[in-house]
C-alpha cells in the first residue's frame, strides 16, 4: 500500500518544501485540495462532517491544485501528485483540459486527475454555470477532457458541450489517471465506468471496505474488473502498523494522511514541525 500527504489548509510557503521532503521520505503522492473561494452564507451543508460544517473560514489558506502541482513538480523529480477532488461542475473542460495537459507535461508524467462534481450550489452560480443537472454535465466533462488530452484532433458534440475539430499540443505522453470522488451510489457508478480509481473524503473502515466490494461489483458489471484500479482512502479510524495492515487486506491501494496531526500540530503549524513529522511517520510505516 501507497501513503500520500493531504497538505490541506497548510499555509502556501510550506508547500514545496513539504513535498520536497515527503518524496525524500519516500511518500507516493501528494494530495491537493481544492476550494474556489469562502462564502460568508453557505446554501448547503457540507457533506463530509456529521453537522455539514466547514472544517475552514475566509482566512484559511487555499491555492489552485493544478498550480501547486506544477510548483512542487518542478521542485521534485520522483513524487506524484494528484487533486483530491478538483470541483469539476464549475469549470470549463476545454480550458481544464489546457491546464491539466499543461500539468502533466511539466511533472513528466507525475500528475494524477481527481474529480468531483462540487457541492455548493454558489460555486456554480457564482462561477456562471447552473447548479442544476450538474451529474451529467460533469458526466460531458470527463469524456471531453479525456478526448482532448488523448491528442490529436478531435471534436465533441453533446447536450451540453459542443466543439469542431480542435487539437492541443503537446498531448500527455501517457495517458493522465483519472481518479472519481464521491460517496453516493452516482459517484461509484462513475468512477467504476469511466475512472482509474476511486477517492474517499473522511471514511470508517467499515465504510471503506462496504464501498471497496460495491465497488467490485460495479466494475464487474462494466466489464473492467481485470483493469487497474486504484483506492485513494482517508481513513478516521485505523492508524498505525496494524492498522494500515488491515486497510491494505480490505484492498485500500493508497491513504491519504496528515502526519502532523498525529503529533498535535495544526493545520497551520510550524514547517520544521510537519517536516519532523512526515520523517517519524515514513521511519514507522514506509519501507
């Protein structure tokens, strides 16, 4: 099993010296969140804790993913990174498919897509694309965005994007692993049609392992049970050898952790404190 660095809400100078020490731990990825801006009136609760409150306000630090990627990739040689989940629903494909190809390129391969739809309805709004049919929108988006990244020239006409014959340059020279978020049965449905893994938000283990073997049974149904597969795991209940032990049998390919959480250090704690804690973490479980 693989171990990535969810570097949320760290403040934006520790970014590149947390990744270049993580991949000199030996970590597998880096996992980049996404969030577009902080609304002062939220229309939806967040889906992710127990009382749909925000684990972040205005002042919490945030940069875009695929920027960050490109700034640590070009501070690092080895470490992936992925977004864990860029908000798809409200974006244009065309122009992320410029961006992520972008990315890919610059990290020379090391660059994984995570996507998710988004879960405030002002995102959308805000961002001037409608909140409603949201699924089969971001459904459009990822058929667009894999087109165009596959090279070559290439059109697209759906219901809800329509494009003539377009290329971008230079293509990924391999193809970019998309990676699907969500816990509702349209998100599993997603990520065993169409993606190259599934993520998790916050999970239990029995949680994990329920929706590991739906989502067996999705792929099977799809005809891609023998395909690559990864699960992308933020477990709040197993830590530790024994833990990570029982994460890997239930077939939890990667998890996602905060070392300096374990140590008491805050989301916006001291630099030498998170790089001291990414060492102790890889001595006890990495290699």
């Amino acid at each position: 099993m693989k171990f990535s660095v969810g570097i949320a809400m760290s403040p934006l100078e520790q970014l590149v010296p947390l990744a270049q020490t993580a991949e000199e731990c030996g970590f597998a990825n880096i996992a980049l969140p996404d969030s577009l801006f902080f609304m002062e009136t939220a229309a939806a609760d967040y889906p992710y804790t127990p009382d749909g409150s925000r684990m972040w306000n205005a002042e919490t630090p945030w940069v875009d993913p695929l920027i960050a990627a490109a700034a640590m990739g070009a501070a690092t040689s080895t470490i992936g990174f992925y977004t864990n989940v860029l908000k798809l629903g409200s974006r244009n494909p065309l122009l992320l498919a410029r961006q992520v190809g972008s990315v890919a390129n610059l990290t020379q391969g090391r660059f994984g897509f995570g996507v998710g739809i988004g879960w405030a309805p002002e995102e959308f709004e805000w961002c001037g694309v409608p909140y409603a049919k949201r699924g089969a929108r971001v459904d459009e988006m990822i058929e667009v965005i894999k087109l165009v990244l596959g090279g070559g020239m290439v059109e697209y006409h759906g219901k809800f994007y329509d494009f003539d014959r377009l290329q971008m340059s230079p293509a990924p020279s391999s193809p970019v692993p998309f990676y699907v978020g969500g816990h509702t049965e349209v998100a599993l449905k997603r990520a065993a049609r169409v993606g190259d893994g599934w993520t998790s938000a916050m999970m239990k283990f029995k949680d994990l392992a329920a929706t590991k073997l739906r989502l067996d049974e999705l792929r099977a149904e799809y005809g891609r049970e023998n395909e690559p597969f990864e699960i992308q795991a933020v477990c709040i209940d197993r830590f530790g050898k024994d833990g990570y032990a029982e994460l890997a049998e239930a077939g939890i390919t990667d998890t996602i952790v905060v070392p300096w959480l374990f140590d008491g250090v805050a989301f916006d704690g001291p630099l030498e404190a998170k790089q001291d804690s990414l060492r102790k973490f890889a001595a006890e479980n990495i290699g």
